[in-house]
C-alpha cells in the first residue's frame, strides 16, 4: 500500500527535467542586420555555413542545387550551402514548434516556400524580414509589380523571388498521337481510357494545381476567386469539381483506389508507361527528363485552352534563422542572372527565370535567348497565351482539405 | 536434392533481389516489358558522383550516430547486466519484462512526446538528441545479450581473479569483458543495424540537421531515375558487412593470439 | 534489516545506469504523450476539455478503419514472417555443414533498412515491375492493366510483402539459434520408430521452437503495427496505417491539432502493453496445459 503514494512523487520527478523548461527564460532580439549595407553583410557572411530547407522529391533539382549553386556559393562567397530535403509543410510545422519553445536560434537559414506555405508561416510571424528589397539583385533586376502578391497574400518584402513556374501535362507521342485540348475532352479521353489517367494526391503542390486547374474550367473562371476568400462562393462552386473528379475516379489508374503521392512518383508512372500523362509546373521538365533518359524522346507537353496556371516561387528566411546574413547572400545569388540562366537550362533544371528580361543588359538577354528549351518544351508565346494566376491561399487550402472529404474519403 | 531447393529459394527470396539492385544502379532505363535490361549506362554512377560530397556526408554521419549509439547502450547495460545475471530479487521477471518494452511499442509514442521538450533543452536537431532517442529504443538488445553473456561467463572467472587479488575494475576491465566480446558484438551489431537504418526517428529528432543516408534516400526512391536508390542501397549492403567481417576476422585473430580459439 | 537496504540499495545502484534513463526517456516520454494528449504542457496553450481529442477521435470512422487496417497488415505479415521464417530455418539448420555458409544469405535484408527492402519491392511488384515483365514474357498478360493489382489494392499487400521479407531473416535467426542447441539423436530417434517427416516436424520440432516463434511474432506484430517507414513508401492513400494517421496529424496540419495526435499515439502504446501482457499469458497458459497433459 505504501508503495502506491510513492507513484505520484516519483512520476513528478521523471518529468521534472521537461518542467523546468517552461522555465528557461526567452532572449531578446536584436537584429540590426536590415540596416547593414549589403557589402558588409556579405563580408559577414564570409567562411559560413547555410542550412537551405527545400522540398527534396525532384532529383534534377537537388543535383542542381548540390552541385552547382553550392560550388558557386563557394567559390563567390566562401559559404558552404547545405541542402536539406524537407517538405514546405513539414518545415513550416518545425518553426512553429520552435517558436512555441521559444527558441531564438533554430537550424534553418533558408526555406523554400511560395503560395499557402508562405500565408501561414506570415500568418504565424514565422519569416525575417522584409529583406528582399535589399538584396541587390531583386533591386536591379525583378520588376517590383511582379511580386507584390503571392497566391493573393501580400508578399511585403518578406521573400525574395528565385523562380517562376507554369503548368503544363507531358504525354508521349508515340502512344497519343492528339492529346485532349480542354478540360471536357480531357474527362472524355480519361472515360475512353480506362487505367491510365491519374494526378499526384494533393496537397503535393502539382497535383493541387491539377485539381486548380479542373476548378477554374468547371465553375467558369478564375476572375471570379482573385477578390479574396468567400466561403458563400467556395460553397456554392466546390460541389461541382467533386463531382466532375468523382466522376472520373473509376476510370483513373488503380480506379482511383489510391493517387501517386507526388509529382515525381507520377513521372515514374509515366516513364514506366503505367500513366499516360504526367504533368509539371516546369515548363521544360520534360526536356529535363529527355535529357536524363529518363524519358523516350518521343515525349511533349501540351496546356489545355483552359488555361495553364503560373506562379512565382520564393525564398524566405525563418525569424529563427542562426546565419541571416549567410541566407540573405544566398537569396541573392538565386536571383542573379548567371544563377537564373544556369536554372533555366533545360540539361539542369528548366525553372522560368524571376527577373524582368526588359532591366537586363542586351548581352544578357542574348544568353537567355540562346538557351535551347528543347523539342519538348512549348514556346513562350504559346505558354503565355493560356497563363492564368493561382487562387487565393485560403481558397487553395479549402480545395486541398475537401479534397480529401469529398473525393478520397469518399 | 531437397537442399538444392531451400538454397533455391534462399537465393530466390533474398540474393536475387539485391542483383536486381546491381542491374537498375547500372540500367536506369530499364522499362516493361524487358526481362533483362534493354541497355546500360553509367547516368546512375554519374549522378552519384556529382552529388558525392553529399552522399560521403551523410553516410559518415549515419555512421556515427549508429556508433555512438552503439557505445551509449554498451555503457547504460553493462552494470545492470552484471547485476541482473547475477543476483535474484523480486519482481525480476517484471522488471527484465518492463526493460525490454522500448524495444517493443512503436517508438513513435514516446519519440513524438519527447520531441516538443528535446526542443525546449536545445536537444532537437543535435547528435546527442539523435543518439539519445536511438538508444533508448535499441538498448533492449544490447541489454539482453550482454544478460546471456554474463550468465554463459559464470561466477568462477570473477572469484578466481577476486581471490588473485584483482580489484572491481580490473576485474571487469581485464577478465570479463574480454570473455564478453562475443556477446557485446553481437548485441553492438544489433543496436548498429537498427540505428543505421533508422528514418523516421533520425528525421524527428534530428529534423534534417543530423544528416543520414536514409533521410537521403528516401526521396530518391519515388524518383524516375532509379539508378541511384539502386545503388545507395547496395552501399548501404556493403557497408555493414565489410564493418562485421572486420570485426569477426580482428575479433578471431585477438582471441587466438590470447589462445581461446 | 540493515542488510536488506544495503542489498537494495547496491541492487538500485547497479541498475542505475539502465533505470534512469528508462524512467526519464522512456516513461517520462510516454508521459508527456499522455499529458499532450489531454491538451497539458502542449506547445500552444489548450482551449478545450481534456479530453476533446479523444472525443474527436473516436467519433471519427475514419479512425476505425486505420486502426483496423494496421492491426490487419500487422497481423497477416507477422504471420507469414513467423511461418516463412520457422520453415525456412528448419530447412537451413538440416543443411550439410558445406552449404551452411552459402546459406547465409539469408541475412542481406536483416541489413537492408526498411526504405530499401520497401523500393526492393516496388521494384518487383508494381504493374510495371520485374515480375510483371517476366509475366509478360511468358505470355501470361498481355498488358501492364492485365497485371493483377498487388501494391494498390486497398488491402495493404504490398506492406505485408516488405514486412515479410525484411522480417523473415529475423525470426530465421531467432528459430536457429534455439535449433543449434537441440538434439539432432531425438529426430533420428523418431524417425527409427517410424513416424513420418511431418509428424516429426509438428511434435518434436515444432514445440521446441515455439518460443522462438512467439518472441518474433510479438516483435514484429508491433513493429509492424507502429512503423511508419514501409508505410511511408509503399502506403496507399486509403485507408492509411496509423503511423502515417499520426505523421499528417503531427506535421502537416497547425499545432492545434496535436492533442489529437498525441491521443492516437497514447491509444496505440496501450494496446501494445495490453496486446504484449494478453499474448504472453495465453502463451504460458497453454504451454502449461501442455505440460498438464
């Protein structure tokens, strides 16, 4: 019996180390480092490490980044750049956990982040800044109009622009001589073809924006969501595009029984023929792939008349961030032309350059121009014929989570 | 005849696969319906090679925290095993039973708890977190062979040398722990493999700081070029056996120089 | 009573090295899930009762069948783990002592982590893997559609292929290390009384691995229904294991929802000691009604 009032000391005493930590006492910030002239942050920076948390699923990405910024990052300013592969969710989740343990040195310098990421982590004061306006390379040469808003949320200088994206589908010539031209042909085609049509399980971001995609057609429009969040609308609008995804579920790859559950693992479906398309926010992905072997060459992409929705991509730097200005030195060099350019090539990623081509010099804009997109990439012209923006964050978020509700759990 | 067929299937169930691993490393186009790669190339090896530094880190840091964690459950278990070989008391089944559950709940019930704290004492995302929490859920086996080892050993070597006039620490540090190699080997090898090849705890308490190789290959396995999962995981292969084929063959020339074998 | 102490008190000093970090880590660890699971010492303050999370979650079926689906996928692999694992070791320990050595191969996927044995078999199994081709090469299909759907059928199949075969070297392992201590006269014994291969597998053999078999079935039946690893690579995204439940609960949503995670966490480590306690009991129940007899 004595033994049994011993239970509750001794449970104290094993969780006393863990409540003397609601004790330990928060420091105060002092950043003074938005002040500081970028040449001296860069001396700053000099000799130190940078952690760069990025979504870590597409191995031609990591490649670049492993080899070549990091080299770059060496040889200009002496930092040794560290990928870490984590998804932009996961991470976003980390900060938060920090912040409510109130750690003020964390382990993330840089993040990579656009679109809902960025609103929540905003939202939750997560993000340093505003430091975009003082990296000199966002001040020569991005056009200022083109990153006020981020998924409708205002960016506010809290990240720095490092690439653009649009959404185009891959498909293999030597199976499908014309593929589906609009979203109606598109559910036909999945109908005459059962098995074979399928897209990445959201919230990955590609197959969110599938789903985008399909939301936009089948409600008429996407000028009707740029205003802002309404429930009304969203509840009055989703229903058709559980239906119309419902619909189609039976006819897609495993009966819809399960969804690849990325982008990339889709683009293994579509190399290995098990899926008929695969789709990319990188316009010359596909290239990309060609090029790797991991693709036939036979491969192209095409957009629906729809529309193809783009984006800017960015990155941003935790309030936690233990090497600030090494981040900030980063952030730039991303959006320098030999780093755009050195993306842009299709051989090493194939990511639309950030900046504004009108601010570059003629010499300049000559390198981009020569760059080959390849075969399979479309033109320009073409992509921006059918561009559309993205949604509002909150919209996209309501869309992922009913997702879920209405079509897997269906 | 009937050999033939169990060794059939041993090679079936376990050796084909892992030739299987060496073909993809050096055919990443290898497609349906091919029984036998259409071609090879080397774009997997190449892609290795271009992300070496990388790859070499994280492995070396795998190895470390798995070493480590290795040393930490050896020093948590070697008293206690002692003790719990030699001495009877109450509540030993009980107690040996609730020592030996770490090994057995999911470790994600008290990883997860941990978490939010390891963070507050500034043990997230450091080697000592990592090799904390990999400890406490595989000394089990460390713990466990060190009990057999100490109950295969006996009383007599320890009187003898007590009554030689050796003290405690010699005692153990010159008489039993060599006759306990073969059980800290085999416990060590066990705590080893299930650090090393451990995801998900690594990726929770080191939250990608810590680097390890199976938080490198975990996103390479979805990817379209197969090539280098293929061939992180025949290194991941090698690796350990090169590690224990060391260790059997210095462990055999240590006990045949004392004369024991 | 002097005496007694001093023994408890060198007894409690010799495990210390072992008690104490057990006590703070492994029980302080599963304490501080239970108090986050009542909504205490969570990273944001909690608003609601102590126990909405479980409220939330029990009402939710989805719930159900994750908890279902995993105590399935544990269940049938750890099963075929023990059976592949008892035959194939008792086919290796009859061996000639010139074969033994090649028979070690049978250790390459206790090596393997469990990523790597789950892209062994995606490798192999999905509708565009080797077996299919192999398949197609022998005229059985036609199509990759024709391949029976094995990695996404809804029933966890391809899970309980990557636990079997990173679990049978295992429990292989466990079985010899019983069979090299077992009498090899009694098998010959038998045999010269005329009782047939399997009777001799079933009544001499047999029960003298059965702890061995026991002590497998209940490590992998837990590790298969908690690990998080396999399920992450070759999960399907309906219904999902329970580990992975707990992963999106945990990382992918705000921190609000993490008493519910921490309450799914709390279910599971109580139905592991329940399920551990329930097993060994039955276990000596029976074997000592066998012994009765």
């Amino acid at each position: 019996m004595p033994r049994r009032c011993t239970l509750v000391p001794m449970l104290m005493i094993i969780m006393l180390p863990f409540l003397l930590t609601f004790a330990l006492p928060a420091r105060a910030p002092g950043d003074t480092l938005l002040k500081t002239p970028f040449a001296r942050i860069q001396d700053q920076a000099r000799g130190t490490k940078v952690r760069w948390y990025m979504f870590g699923g597409w191995a031609h990405v990591n490649s670049w980044v492993d080899t070549y910024a990091a080299a770059e990052m060496k040889k200009r300013h002496d930092i040794d750049l560290v990928r870490v592969p984590m998804d932009a969710g996961v991470f976003i989740n980390k900060l938060l956990n920090e912040k409510a343990a109130g750690r003020k040195t964390g382990s993330i310098d840089l993040l990579w982040i656009n679109g809902e990421n960025f609103k929540n982590a905003r939202e939750a004061d997560l993000l340093f800044g505003p430091f975009a306006g003082r990296l000199p390379n966002v001040q020569k040469y991005v056009d200022p109009d083109s990153i006020t808003h981020d998924f409708g949320f205002p960016v506010a200088g809290y990240e720095a622009p490092f690439g653009r994206a649009q959404f185009v589908f891959e498909y293999d010539t030597a199976r499908i001589q014309t593929p589906p031209k609009t979203i109606p042909e598109l559910k036909a085609w999945i109908m005459a073809h059962p098995g074979s049509f399928t897209y990445p399980q959201p919230p990955d971001f590609t197959g969110s924006a599938f789903i985008r995609h399909v939301f936009y057609a089948v409600t008429g429009g996407h000028e009707q969501y740029m205003a802002g969040w309404n429930p009304d609308l969203f509840a009055q609008k989703a229903p058709l595009l559980w239906s119309w995804l419902n619909a189609i579920a039976p006819f897609l790859w495993q009966k819809g029984q399960t969804y690849p559950k990325d982008s990339a693992f889709l683009d293994t479906l579509f190399s290995r023929g098990e899926a008929a398309f695969s789709m990319s926010y990188h316009p010359p992905h596909a290239q990309n792939l060609i090029l790797q072997k991991a693709y036939p060459e036979t491969v192209k992409t095409f957009v629906l008349e729809d529309g193809s929705i783009f984006n800017t991509h960015f990155t941003a730097i935790p309030f936690n961030a233990p090497n600030k200005a090494g981040a900030m030195v980063l952030a730039n060099f991303l959006i320098s032309v030999d780093a755009q350019l050195s993306k842009y090539i299709p051989e090493n990623w194939g990511d639309f350059p950030a900046l504004d081509m009108d601010r570059l010099s003629a010499q300049d804009k000559n390198r981009f121009q020569a760059v080959d997109l390849g075969t399979a990439t479309l033109k320009p012209g073409q992509l921006a014929a059918v561009a559309v923006p993205e949604i509002p964050a909150a919209y996209l978020e309501a869309l992922e989570q009913g997702w879920k509700e209405h079509v897997l759990d269906k | 005849m009937k050999h033939t067929v169990t060794l059939i299937l041993l090679m079936l169930f376990f050796a084909v696969p892992a030739g299987v691993l060496v073909l993809i490393s050096l055919a990443s186009g290898w497609r349906f319906p091919d029984v036998w790669p259409a071609g090879f190339s080397f774009s997997g090896i190449a892609l290795f090679l271009q992300q070496k530094e990388q790859i070499l880190s994280s492995l070396a840091s795998s190895f470390v925290f798995s070493l480590l964690t290795v040393g930490v459950t050896f020093f948590m278990c070697l008293v206690p095993a002692a003790v719990f070989a030699r001495n009877d008391f109450r509540g030993k089944t009980v107690l040996e039973g609730l020592l030996l559950t770490p090994a057995l709940v999911p470790p994600m019930t008290f990883a997860m708890g941990l978490h939010f704290f390891f963070i507050k004492l500034s043990l997230a995302d450091t080697l000592p977190g990592v090799v904390l929490i990999l400890a406490i859920f595989s000394y089990p086996y460390m713990f466990r062979a060190l009990v057999a080892g100490f109950q295969t050993m006996g009383e007599h070597y320890r009187i003898c040398a007590r009554n030689l006039g050796a003290g405690p620490f010699s005692i153990l540090w010159q008489v039993e722990l060599p006759l306990l190699m073969p059980a800290v080997v085999a416990g060590g090898s066990v705590v080893f493999l299930v650090a090393f090849s451990e995801y998900f705890l690594v990726f929770l308490i080191g939250g990608g700081r810590v680097a390890s190789f199976t938080g490198l290959l975990m996103p390479l396995l979805s990817s379209s070029n197969r090539s280098l999962a293929a061939l992180l995981t025949l290194i991941f292969l090698l690796l350990p056996v090169g590690l224990f084929f060391i260790l059997d063959l210095s462990l055999m020339r240590s006990f045949r120089k004392k004369g024991m074998a | 009573m002097s005496w007694t102490n001093n023994r408890a008190g060198r007894l409690v000093s010799g495990l210390a090295p072992l008690l104490l970090p057990y006590l703070v880590l492994f029980c302080g660890g599963i304490m501080l899930t239970i108090c986050q699971s009542f909504g205490v010492f969570t990273p944001l303050p909690h608003a609601g009762a102590a126990l909405d999370a479980y409220a939330k979650i029990l009402t939710d079926p989805a719930f159900f069948s994750s908890f279902g689906f995993s105590l399935g996928v544990a269940m049938v692999s750890a099963f075929c783990t023990m059976a592949a694992g008892t035959f194939l070791a008792y086919q290796v320990w009859q061996l000639p002592a010139k074969l033994a050595t090649a028979a070690l191969i049978y250790k390459i996927p206790l090596i393997l982590p469990h990523i790597s044995v789950a892209f062994v078999v995606l490798v192999f199994w999905s509708p565009s893997g080797i077996v299919a081709s192999i398949a197609h090469s022998l005229g059985i299909i036609q199509t990759m559609q024709d391949f029976p759907n094995i990695l996404y059928s809804g029933w966890g199949l391809g899970m309980v292929l990557a636990y079997t075969l990173k679990g049978t070297p295992f429990a292989m392992l466990l079985v010899l290390a019983l069979l090299v201590r077992f009498d090899v006269r009694q098998i010959q014994t038998a045999a010269m009384l005329g009782a047939s291969g399997v009777r001799i597998f079933f009544s001499i053999v047999l029960p003298r691995m059965a702890p061995a078999m026991h002590t497998s079935f209940i490590i992998l039946f837990l590790y298969g229904f908690g690990a998080f690893d396999i399920p992450f690579v070759l999960g399907e995204s309906r219904p999902g294991m329970l580990s992975i439940h707990v992963y999106n609960l945990y990382f992918k949503h705000d921190l609000a929802r993490r008493p519910e995670a921490m309450a799914i966490l709390t279910m599971m480590f109580f139905f592991a000691v329940i399920f551990i306690i329930a097993y060994s009991k039955t276990v000596q129940r029976l074997e000592n009604g066998v012994r009765k007899l």
